[in-house]
C-alpha cells in the first residue's frame, strides 16, 4: 500500500517568515495530494489541494508544489501570522487516503 | 446543509463493551471513511465505502465493522472495546467523480478504561 512521510514533525518560525513542509509518496497510482490544518481540538480543514496533473497551485499565501518523478510534494506558507499555528497534515490518495504524521508549526510573534 | 454529523462527542467505555458511533452526511457523497488520530501518528483509515453495499478495509480495521446500507449513513461498530482503541475518531465523506475534497465530521472522543 501507500506509504506517506512527513517532515519536519514540528516547526517554528519567526512572524513573517516562511514555512515548508515536505512530503514523500511511494504509490505512483496517487493521483491526488490534499493539504489540512488541524487546530486544537478541531477537525481537519482542507487548505489546499493539488492533482497529479499539475505540478504548483497557489491560494494567496498558501502555494504547493508536487514532483511525480521524484514522489513528493510541499506545502509553502508566506508571511506567517500567530494565526497559521496549528498541526498541519499532507495527504495522498489512490484508491483510498493516506496521511502523514503530522507537523506542529508554531509562529513566534 | 449540516455536512458530516458524527455522535456522540465523547464516549467513555469498560474493557469488553460495545458500541456504535454514528455517522452521517447530506452531501451525497459515494465515499466515506473512519479515522481513528492517536497522539504523533495522523490520520490511519480504519474502514471505507465507495458506495451503499460496499464496505473495504482500511490500514487498521481490526476491531471494528462496518455496513452501508444507505448512501446517508456509515456507522462504525465496536465489537469488544479495548484500551488500545482509546482515539479520537473522525468520519469524512467525499466524492467520487473526480472531486475528492474530504469533508469532516467533528470527531467522537472515546476513552476505553
């Protein structure tokens, strides 16, 4: 089966700086590669999505980007507020979901 | 539309005992699936369905069933509660004709002592 890694598993940066998280893949059947955030408590919410068609899509800070030869994609965010801190989980899914273990980002103001 | 519903929020059982969390979704989504979140470990599937009358395995199902008998509904049964199936299980629905966006429910809390 799939089999998705996270990295790093936690984070911190400084108020306005940039933030990237990376994942790997192994099922080149993985067509389709969503990002959530998790806040405390909560349940996952969808922030940005990418299929295997496309290789960057972007939503104001957030952007992604995917390699399908070398099977990983990233998760990009700009100018971080206090309000981007949160547990941040990368996807994959072929015929089913697969999740990576998570990263903790914290923005320091 | 109220989405995903899942109940009860929290739950606490004894070692041996049974239960049913509920799920249930307006959407008229193909797909749904549980998920159990334990501390440092994401999101593991638990069981899914890509339809009524058709339920699969996921990455950890032993434990738990499933049925689907309406495209609305997808509970998740607890067969003998164990201490190891002390989570936070959350239940998501999608589409499956191209649009695979998931929608989650608000989680169920379940302590087993």
């Amino acid at each position: 089966g799939e089999n998705v890694e996270q990295h790093p598993s936690t984070l911190s940066v400084q108020e306005g700086d940039s933030a990237v998280i990376k994942c790997t893949y192994s099922d080149s059947a993985s067509n389709y590669f969503p990002w959530y955030k998790q806040e405390l408590g909560k349940r996952p919410q969808l922030i940005i999505d990418i299929r295997s068609n496309v290789g960057e899509k972007k939503d104001q800070r957030i952007a992604v980007t995917l390699n399908k030869t070398a099977k990983h994609f990233s998760l990009h965010i700009t100018e971080t507020q206090p309000e981007d801190s949160a547990v941040y989980f990368c996807a994959a899914r072929a015929n089913q979901f697969y999740f990576g273990t998570g990263t903790s980002l914290t923005v320091i103001p | 539309n109220a989405g995903v519903t899942q109940t009860p929020k929290f739950q606490v059982l004894k070692t041996g005992q049974s239960m049913t969390l509920q799920c249930a979704q307006d959407m008229n989504h193909e797909y749904m699936s549980w998920y159990r979140q334990d501390p440092g470990m994401g999101l593991r599937l638990i069981h899914y369905s890509v339809g009524a009358g058709i339920t699969d395995q996921g990455e950890v199902p032993n434990g738990y069933n499933v049925s689907r008998s309406t495209t609305e509904d997808f509970p998740l049964r607890l067969l003998s509660a164990a201490p190891s199936q002390t989570s936070v299980y959350f239940c998501a629905s999608s589409r499956t004709d191209g649009s695979y966006e998931q929608y989650f429910g608000p989680g169920t809390r379940l302590t087993v002592t």
